[in-house]
C-alpha cells in the first residue's frame, strides 16, 4: 500500500491512523492510497473541528457536509453547497509534484480491510442524514467555519489527535511530550 508524504505534513496524518479516517474511507469504499492531496486534509480538519468542540467524529456527520469525487484517478471530496452551511473554508490549494513523493508500507501497519474502489464500480453516492441541521453538533460546528489548514503537533495533542500525548494527569487532559519534558493543558488548544 502507497502512501504520499504530502497525507503527513499537509493533511495532518499519522499512524497509527484515527478509527475515524477508517470509519470514513470503509464508509466510502475508498483504499487510503486512492485519495488525493485534498482530500485527507478535508478528512483531517473535520475531525479537529468535531473534537475541539468535543463532538465525536462519525462518517455519517462527514457525509453532510462532504460528498466524494473522481479526478485523475484519485478520489476526493467536495463540500456539498444545497442545503448545508460549510464548516470549512479557504480549502488547500493543490500541490504540484505530490504524486512523486510516496512510499509503500505493509498491509498490517494499517490495520483495517480497505476496499480497493475500481474505475469502473463509480463514485461512491451515500444519502445524508435526515434533519441534521435540527442537531446540536451541527449548529455548533457552523457557528464558526474555519479555514483547512496545516496544523501544529501540539494543537492535534489538544484535540486528542496524536500519540505524542498521555493521560498521565488525573483529570484526563493531554499531557505534550517534547524532548521528553511534559506540559498538560485544560480544554483544548490552550497549550503553553
């Protein structure tokens, strides 16, 4: 399985993964090597939103705002315009030569059975939930859209998004770990 160099530094991935990118790729159909540049950037900044605004992340939630499409043999995702205010703004511009920096790893270091989405099965098309802009969350996350962008390790630690962090305060709140010293913060996106 290949993945892009462009997935880690723009598009805040890491491994391992988040059980929600899994979550939105099985949703879709879609092999994390088929999507492109723009897309897990998408993926990435909706989780953040959700967990800085301590809502959990599901590919239902996803699938209101995002819908999937095809460009030069990858997969993306487009915000939907009819019916739904965005929660996202400013979307990443693409990035010229992305293609050419990728590396292959194992099956195993990804440990989730991901469809391999042929040409020829389409694009992937998966209703919307019913009456979401009745739902708290929703009104919440489109209160304030925020643009799409890389983000610093330690404001993915808030959010509960990367392994540099432990839950070794009692009250639960991430603790940064840099050059073995550790700093804890309350809420989210507040660390010093």
């Amino acid at each position: 399985m290949s993945l892009y160099a462009h997935f880690f530094r723009e598009g805040n991935f890491h491994l391992p993964m988040s059980k929600f990118i899994g979550e939105v790729l099985t949703g879709y159909g879609l092999r994390i090597s088929q999507i492109n540049a723009l897309g897990l950037p998408r993926i990435t900044h909706f989780e953040f939103i959700f967990r800085a605004n301590r809502v959990e992340p599901c590919f239902e939630k996803f699938n209101v705002f995002y819908f999937v499409t095809y460009t030069s043999g990858f997969y993306s995702f487009s915000s939907r315009t009819t019916g739904v205010h965005p929660c996202s703004r400013d979307p990443p511009k693409s990035p010229h030569g992305w293609k050419q920096k990728f590396f292959y790893i194992r099956h195993g270091v990804v440990p989730l059975d991901m469809h391999y989405r042929a040409e020829s099965e389409g694009v992937p098309r998966v209703n919307v939930l019913v009456d979401f802009t009745e739902q708290e969350w929703y009104k919440v996350l489109t209160r304030k859209v925020t643009p799409i962008i890389q983000l610093e390790e330690r404001v993915l630690v808030a959010a509960g998004m990367s392994m540099l962090w432990a839950p070794q305060n009692p009250r639960g709140f991430p603790i940064y770990r840099y050059q073995g010293k550790g700093r804890w913060c309350h809420g989210c996106c507040c660390i010093t």
